[in-house]
C-alpha cells in the first residue's frame, strides 16, 4: 500500500533522512522503534506531506505522493496524527472533528461522527469547550478521532501514548486495535516499545535517519540487541 | 448631547472597528502586519469617490467598485509580493513584512500622482437628511454608516463561526500546518484572507468618504495608524479585540472632542491604549504568547 524509497529529507542544511526505506502492506500494522532525534517524526512527517523530501521516492497505492502538499496527500487516504496531538485549542471539540470531516462532501459525515462519539464518550461531554482545555489523554483521542473522521486508508500516529498514565497507554492500543480490524492499516511511531511490538506484525527500527533493523516483530523481541537497546533487562 | 456623542463616537468607531479587522484577520494568518492595508483602504476610497462624486452612480454600486478594487488589490499583493516568499522555506517572515513596506510606499505615490496632494470632495447624495428624535439629531449618513459596519461585524463573525471556509479561515490562523493536514489548502486560505480583507478595507474607505466629506491621500497613512494601535490594544489576530478596540477608540476620540480638549484628540486616544497595554500587554482579547507563536 505504501512504499518508500531510499528518502531523504533536509532541514535546511542538516540530513535527517539518509535514504529511507520502508513498506507497510495493506491491512498491516508496521511500527517505528528508535532513541530520541532518529528521525521517525521527520520520516511520518514527510510521507503526510508536512515536510517535502529532497531525494527518493513515496508510493502510495501505485502514485508517487512525494512532495505534495499535505492537503493532497490527505485527499489521497493518508492522515497523520502528529506528535503532540496539534489540537486546535481555541476552537471547540466539536469544531476540531467537523475540521477532520474537513476534505470530506459525503453522507456518511453525520453517521460517521455519531459512531466516533459513541466510541470516544469522554469527547461527546466536551464538544462546546475549546479544544485547549482538555486533559492529554482526551486531547490524543480528539487528535484521533479527528483523523478518523477524515476516513483514512492509511493512519499515521507519532507516539500516540506520549505523557500518558498506564490506563490511558492501555486504552489507546486498544483503539489502535480496533481501528485496524476495521480495515484501517496503521504506521506507528512508539517508545512503548513492547506493547507496539505487540500489536504490529513488523518492526523498523531508525538510528541517526536510517533504518539499522528490520522484521517480524515477533522475531525482532527476541533479538538480543533490541532487548539490550531498548526493552532493558526485564 | 451626550446621545448625540454618543452615536457619534459609535459611528467613527465602527469604521476604525472594518479597518483594524482587516489588518487582524491578515495578522491570523500570515503573522504579519499588512502594512499595504491602509493604502489599499485609501484607494478603496478614492474608487468609491471617483463613482459617487463624479460618476454620480447610486452609492451602492459605489459600495461595489470599491469593493472590486480593494479585492483586486489585496489579490495582487498576495501573488507579487507574497506569495513568492511563502514558497521559500527559511525565509524570515519579517520579509513579507518589508514587502508590503514596499507596496505601501508604491501605492501611496501613486495615489499622489494621481490624485494630486489636495483634498476631493466626497458627496453623498443623502448627506442633509436628518432625523430628530426629542432633542437628538441623527444624519442618516451616520445610521447608514452604522448600518453598514455593523452588519459586516455581524457577517464575519457568523461567516467565521458557522460555515466550512471560516472555519478552515480559524484553523489556518491557529496553526498552519494542522490545517494543512487537516485537509485545507493553506496557499489559497491566505490569498483568501488577504482578498477579504482588502475588500473589507475598500467598504471601510467608502465608509470613511460618507463621515468626513472629503478624502486624501493621506487618510491611508493616519487610518492604518489607528488601526494599527486597536489590534495591539485589541490582541493581535483578535477579531472580537478589533471590534471592541474599534468601538472604544471611536468613543473615546468623540468624547475628547466634545468635552475635553479637542487638540489632545489623537493623544488621549492614544494615551488609553497605553495604558490599557501596561495592565493587559496581551491585549483586550489576545492571549498571552505561550507557545511562542502568536
Ligand atoms: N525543525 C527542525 N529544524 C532542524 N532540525 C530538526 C528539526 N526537527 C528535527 N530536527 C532534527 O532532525 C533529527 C530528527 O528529528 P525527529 O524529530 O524526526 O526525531 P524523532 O525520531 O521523532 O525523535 P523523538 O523520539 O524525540 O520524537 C534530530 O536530529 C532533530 O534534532
Ligand atoms: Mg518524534
């Protein structure tokens, strides 16, 4: 479904994707693992059209997407939800999930925001209070509903759990797994390193705006040098 | 008499409200000061003057060429001068800023050699009808111009809080690139910002044609001015700052006038917003700069 080739993305004169090379199946979970300043958030934050690549290639179901502006790319079926949410605070909750139907001329939008509501009921108490004023647990289900509601083939999330309590981590995997059996294929950028290897069946793992490491998650648990780099001891 | 101020100082404040909205709602977007705002206002005059006054066609239709050449205008200046700088990652934005410097100067000599130094009489054809209301007299030009800056404060801001574009309007000025991949086409968000609100800037030069009798072609330079100083008093990007900021400096100017000494008009004006800025230095309505945008 998505396949990037060799990319590499500047700021202005700094190299912080050095050819990257990923693929993520239709249907698929594929998740990104690595330290702090790898290169995840430049890398999702290219493929969703934020940043333009100054070499390589972006994919998507047959087209090269690359270097289109975000609003194209959105248009085209892939929504990212960026690190730190991007909640528009001083509008309302109700207005950031209309914004997320924002591409959309359908229907379905009335029904599609119903069933998120029913399925987020902590945002369906909130909808006249700016955006800014939720907690960071709901402002990372905003962030997420409001991608949903763009209806997205493929979701892009950068660290979804960032800054929140055990229960909450928990409850965003959950979703993360749902959305999937509904047909959704996700990336996913994640430090929960173990419970993202979990969910997706493969793993990437960057260093320095490269990809050092790659496979079935399941596999990649195993290996020693992912336990020694990231999962400590346990 | 206080009444009569009163209407007064509402009728001024509510064009002072139009300019200051126009340079607001460009500030949402872009983060600049369209310092260009203010000529393109003045030619919106001059338009509406040429029509009303020597045409002699119906003000409305005044209304509407000024309109269309305030629009054109804003339209030209977001492709030629910045547009061209939105393209270019890196560059400061402070050079958008300088860029409308540029055509600011541009405009204003232009307007000098066209239309001379001196003042042109703007007629409005009901200019002598008044009502009396016990001891009150009220011009109709003032109900009109009243009328008219009213209904556009009640139109943007519904048009802002209710449909799809003001929406998108609201959401590119929060955050640009949550906008973006939200699905808004950012480039054409800001050429339609500048594009409305230009063409807010030629009703206001009409506006200001029908309260005053006369224009120049220095009513750009003391009209961005003020309306300048109430979107810093208002909160920058504000559009309920520059309503109120509108409103208050309009009435306050009319009462300086009416009871205290008059040649101090523009100074005790000015004297308010500075004292309201060392309680508030966000602004009436702005918020205090938290995440280091504005
Ligand atoms: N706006 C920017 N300007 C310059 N350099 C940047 C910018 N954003 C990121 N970088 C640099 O690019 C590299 C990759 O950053 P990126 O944010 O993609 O890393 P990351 O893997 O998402 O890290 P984290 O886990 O901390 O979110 C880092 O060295 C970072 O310092
Ligand atoms: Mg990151």
């Amino acid at each position: 479904m998505l396949e990037v080739r060799d990319l590499e993305t500047y700021y202005g004169n700094i190299k912080a994707l050095k050819g990257v090379s990923i693929e993520v199946p239709e249907g698929a979970i594929v998740g990104i693992l690595g330290a702090n300043g790898a290169g995840k958030t430049t890398l999702l934050k290219t493929i969703a059209g934020v940043l333009a690549p100054r070499a390589g290639a972006i994919v998507f179901r047959g087209e090269d997407i690359a270097g289109l502006p975000s609003h194209r790319i959105l248009a085209r079926g892939v929504a990212l939800v960026p690190e730190g949410r991007a909640i528009l605070s001083r509008m309302t909750v109700r207005e950031n999930l209309e914004m997320g139907a924002f591409i959309r001329r359908d229907a379905g939008i009335a029904a599609d925001m119903e069933r998120v509501l029913r399925r987020f009921p902590v945002l369906s108490g909130r909808l006249r209070q700016p955006g800014g004023s939720l907690s960071g647990g709901e402002q990372q289900m905003l962030a997420i509903a409001r991608a949903l509601l763009s209806s997205p083939k493929l979701l892009l999330l950068d660290e979804p759990t960032l800054g929140l309590a055990p229960l909450m981590v928990a409850e965003i995997f959950d979703i993360i797994r749902e959305i999937h059996a509904a047909g959704t294929t996700v990336l996913l950028v994640e430090q929960n390193i173990r419970q993202a290897m979990k969910v997706s069946s493969r793993t990437y793992v960057m260093e320095t705006g490269k990809i050092v490491m790659e496979g079935p998650s399941k596999d990649l648990l195993r290996e020693p040098r992912i336990r020694a780099a990231y999962l400590g001891r346990e | 008499m206080f009444l009569e101020q009163a209407i007064n100082g509402i009728t001024l404040g509510g064009i002072y409200a139009i300019v200051a909205l126009g340079y607001t709602l460009v500030f949402g977007v872009l983060g600049i000061i369209n310092m260009a705002h203010g000529e393109i206002f003045m030619f919106g005059a001059f338009v509406g003057m040429l029509l009303v006054s020597k045409a002699g066609v119906p003000l409305p239709v005044a209304f509407l060429g000024a309109i269309a050449a305030a629009a054109s205008m804003g339209l030209l200046l977001d492709r030629f001068a910045l547009r061209p700088l939105r393209k270019r990652p890196g560059a400061s934005h402070l050079a958008s800023l300088i860029s409308t410097i540029g055509v600011s100067i541009l405009l204003e000599n232009a307007a000098h050699r066209i239309f001379g130094a001196g003042n042109h009489l703007f007629e409005t054809p009901f200019s002598d009808i008044r009502f009396q209301a016990g001891s009150v007299t009220v011009y109709l030009v003032q109900a009109a111009i009243l009328g008219i800056s009213l209904l556009m404060m009640a139109g943007l801001s519904l048009w802002l809080s209710r449909t799809r574009a003001g929406k998108a309007l609201r959401a590119t000025a929060e955050n640009l690139e949550t906008a973006g991949l939200l699905g808004v086409d950012t480039n054409r968000m800001i050429t339609a910002t500048v594009v409305i609100a230009s063409a807010m800037g030629g009703v206001a030069g009409v506006l200001v044609g029908m309260a005053f009798n006369f224009i120049n072609n220095r009513i750009g330079l003391s009209m961005g001015l003020k309306g300048l100083a109430i979107i810093i008093f208002g909160g920058m990007g504000s559009v309920y700052g520059a309503m109120a900021g509108g409103l208050i400096l309009g009435l306050s100017e009319t009462f300086v006038v009416a009871y205290g000494p008059a040649g101090y008009r523009d100074a005790i004006a000015f004297v308010t917003i500075i004292v309201v800025l060392l309680v508030r230095p966000q602004g009436l309505f702005g918020q205090a700069v938290s995440d280091g945008k504005p």
